[in-house]
C-alpha cells in the first residue's frame, strides 16, 4: 500500500523502527518490556498523531514527544 505500512503480530520495536523511518525522529523505550508488546494494523506513514493516539489506547504506556524523540514508558 502507498504511504501506509501494514504489521500482523508485529513487535513494538519493529513498529516503531520502520515509522521512524519516514520521520525525523527517534523512539526512546523507557521501559524495555514495551518493546516486546505486539501490534496489528495499517498505519499511515505521513501521520503519527494518529499512530501515537493509537498506542496511548490499545497498551499500558503514555507517549511523550519531544521535538526529534518520543518516549514511551509504562503507564
């Protein structure tokens, strides 16, 4: 799919990785165990408000951005 990426029982690590790709940004895992969370979905690769908000409802875990990085640690 065009502009979009598409996971199936992907871990976190790897979602945020490949997203991080077409952003001029860094994911910071403040607690490592997040990391291993699994994820399913197509996310757009434009936007990541929309990814971020997604993560803040589906796991235990607040996001915090920072101009180039963005946390995520256990809520």
């Amino acid at each position: 799919m065009d502009g979009r990426l598409v996971f199936e029982q992907s871990p976190l690590s790897e979602v945020v990785e490949e997203l991080a790709r077409y952003h001029e940004v860094s994911f910071v895992f403040a607690d490592l165990s997040l990391a291993k969370l699994t994820l399913s979905g197509t996310f757009d690769t434009g936007d990541l408000k929309p990814f971020l908000g997604a993560l803040e409802r589906m796991f235990p875990l607040r996001v915090k951005l920072q101009s180039d990085k963005i946390t995520l640690s256990r809520r």
